[in-house]
C-alpha cells in the first residue's frame, strides 16, 4: 500500500489562553516573501501611543532617559520618525506622584483644538501605581497635570496602569485600564470607565471586560462594525515571551471571546521582533514595541480587517485545509499530531485540490507554509493556484506519515481576500494546514 496510516488517536490539549502557537520547523529553507514590521525608532521607546494630526504623526513612549513623557514625530506612519523630548518636563502631579515610574501614556487629541495626557505614575503614598491626566495646548506639551489626586487609583486592587482613551461611535468617551492585581499577587482585570470633560474626569462605575490569574495589560479597544474589538498584551515584557492578543464582544457589555491564537507572538513573526507587546492600533497601521537589548524599540505593521478580525502582516495566520474547499479529495480525522486532529488526504487525481480562502491586509509578497507529512519515499509536490492564476509549487521533502512539517513557498496575493489552491503534482502528501504570513 502507499499509505501506512497510523489508527493511533491522539488527545489534543487546549492551550493556555496566552500561549503562543507551536510551530513546526520548516522541512527546508525558502526564500521569504513576507514583509515583517518595521523598526522604525532604534532605541528605547516602550508602550507606544500613537496618532496622526493635520499631517504630522505623534508618538509618545513610558518615561525613559529622554524624559517622563518622550514624544517623537514623523510625516508618515512609516517615518523617518525624530525624537522630541519630554513633553511633560514637570512631572507627574506632585500632589500625589513622585517621578520615577511615569508609564504608558495615553494623549489623545480633543475636539476644542486641546490635547489630554493619561499618565500612569508613582503614588507617592502606597508607593504603587495609579492614572493621572494632564492638558496641554499643543500636542508636544509642556502637559500641565490636572488635580491633585489620582483619577484612578483603586489600592485595595494593586493599583491602576495601561489607561487608553476609546471614544464609540456615537461620540461616547471612555478610559480603558488595568488594575494592576500582579503587584499584590491578585488577578488583573481589564475594565472600561466613562470620561467627561475631555477625558479629565469620571461618569458612573467601572465595568469589567476581561480578567485573568496571569499577566494581562496594555489594552487598546476598537470598534469595527460588527464588534468590538479588545487587545491586550500577556506575558513578562523583559522576554520573547511578550505577546499580543485580543478578544471580541457583540457589545461593550459581552461577553468577550479570547482569540483562539494570539494575534503577535515571536514565533508568528519568525523571531522578527523578541516579544512584540504593548500595540496601539490606528488605522490600517499597528505599532508595537520589542525587546532589544535590554531596550523596546519601536515598530509599525500594516493591519486589515478580514470580517472585523486583525490580520497583521508578517504574523503568520493559520487556515485549517480541511474547513476549505475539497475536490476529488477527502478529510481524514484522528490525524495523529496535527493541527486540530484532521487532514486533508489524497489529493492524488488531476482534479484533485483542496482550496482555502485567505486575507492579505495589502497586496503584494507573502510567504505560504503548507504544514504536511509525505511517506511518499522522495519529495512530492503541489501545484499552488492564487485567484485562479498558477504561481509554481510547493515542495515537499520526505518525512513520513503523520510525521507534520512545514514548507514554504512565495506567492503574491491582493489586498483583502484571495484563494490559494493546492493541486495534484508529483507524487503524495497529506495537507495540515496553511499559514500566510
């Protein structure tokens, strides 16, 4: 028989929910046609916030040796990107902070021409974290604090960190947080306050939107038409561990459904960038810092929407074979070690193939890793078929049944969606699945 197939059923763990996937390693090198993001600030520029206004794009960073709130500017999303300076050179309100800590600031443009500053700082009295705001007139500063107390600062749950601005579409402002459960062992939460006054003071409670035993912060949400859309960060920032993730919801309400694979991790942009975490999302473009060095720095990506989920390009999104199109070919289940347990087997007529509809988020090179196993005894082969247009094939060196790697070919894809399908070449292999990066 060609085939010796194993009927040995495998038990498949679920992952934890911050869990990078496990990827193969490739059966042999290729040449890459992925575009992975782009360092554009070399040097230490953490937890970014990002937006562009009348031409001119703003970046502001955790406090570093450039100051408490350092600021860089840029034509275009992509740079060339110039550092500014500290646009709080006062501090934090010395009503209630102390410098040191200054993190993960939030500016965010208002409607009257002002500007409001988020700040997470030192609380001078417990010595733990807490938000403040600060107004300034011109988006460089200098940022005046606002008050001097905390506007969020809840003790008795370790403290408040990560406060980004998220206005809906009906114009309704809010503060997204964290409470900073990690600092006193506690859980963190992710939680979601209505602002007034230029986002200088409260309305009503709190709300929770997602809470987890590990580390969760960082959060950045986004309204796209059919759902809302929350990121997060998860993992040590110090490492390649750093991830970003995100979860969906109907409504700001609930419930929230975390992705099933994150969305940056280190393995799904090939080692690219060492923990990519701390993600502001705008636009068509995401920025997100990673570990150099000792350091963050700062990156941009293109982002897409592929029916109001992210796709990032450059981080792998994996398509399961057997939820596409199948002709003259079959599912086969209880597939000893590969992605969701089912493959697809037997492509092995000329009107044999197996067709999966992806997202690109821009057109132009990517690279498609086809997870597979051949027992065929020499290298076998698959046509690849892109919106109906061949563009060469994909190889696969001998690994025997159920034995799944990866092989990677360069194809070029629209903006938007595009269908890729594999078709009878040389010889036999089964499909996993395929990853477009």
């Amino acid at each position: 028989m060609r085939r010796l197939l194993t009927a040995l059923l495998v038990v498949l763990g679920l992952s934890a929910l911050l869990s990078p996937p496990a990827l193969s390693p490739p059966a042999h090198a290729a040449t890459t046609a992925a575009v992975f993001p782009a360092q554009i600030i070399g040097e230490d520029f953490p937890d970014p916030d990002v937006f562009e206004k009348n031409g001119t794009w703003y970046a502001y960073s955790t406090n570093n040796g450039r100051g408490h709130v350092p600021a860089a500017t840029a034509p275009s999303a992509n740079g060339p990107w110039t550092i500014r300076g500290d646009t709080m050179p006062g501090g934090p309100s010395p009503g209630w902070a102390q410098s040191g800590r200054t993190w993960a600031p939030d500016v965010y443009p208002n409607p009257d021409g002002s500007y409001t500053l988020t700040y997470t700082a030192w609380h001078k009295a417990s010595g733990r974290q807490c938000i403040g705001v600060a107004t300034a007139t011109n988006p460089l500063g200098p940022f005046s604090p606002v008050g001097s107390q905390p506007l969020i600062c809840p003790l008795e749950l370790g403290g408040a960190i990560d406060a980004n601005t998220f206005v809906a579409n009906d114009g309704t402002r809010y503060l997204v947080w964290k409470n900073d459960g990690n600092a006193i062992g506690q859980p963190s939460t992710l939680w979601l306050t209505r602002t007034a006054n230029n986002g200088t003071t409260l309305v009503g409670g709190n709300s929770a939107l997602l809470t987890s035993s590990g580390i969760i912060e960082a959060p950045d949400l986004v309204q796209r038409g059919s759902q809302y859309v929350l990121f997060f960060s998860g993992g040590g920032y110090t490492d390649c561990n750093y991830l970003t993730s995100y979860a969906t919801a109907p409504s700001l309400s609930g419930p929230w459904t975390t992705a099933f694979r994150p969305l940056m991790t280190t393995a799904t942009l090939d080692n690219h960038i060492c923990g990519p975490g701390g993600a502001d999302f705008v636009g068509n473009k995401v920025f997100v810092h990673g570990w150099v060095g000792g350091a963050r720095h700062l990156y941009v990506a293109d982002l897409g929407w592929a029916n109001d989920y992210p796709v990032v390009r450059g981080s792998r999104v994996r398509y399961e074979a057997e939820r596409g199109t199948l002709n003259h070919c079959v599912v086969r289940s209880n597939a000893a070690g590969a992605s969701d347990g089912k493959v697809v087997a037997y492509i092995d007529y000329a009107d044999s193939w197996v067709e999966n509809t992806v997202y690109a988020p821009v057109a132009g090179g990517y690279t498609l890793h086809v997870g597979y196993a051949n027992g065929s005894g020499a290298t076998a082969s698959h046509g690849v078929v892109v919106n109906g247009n061949n563009q060469g094939a994909v190889s696969y060196p001998v690994t025997g049944w159920d034995n799944w790697r990866q092989s990677s070919v360069s194809v070029t894809l629209n903006a938007g969606w595009n269908t890729i399908r594999l078709t009878k070449g040389t010889l036999y292999a089964e499909v996993d699945y395929l990853e477009v990066q």
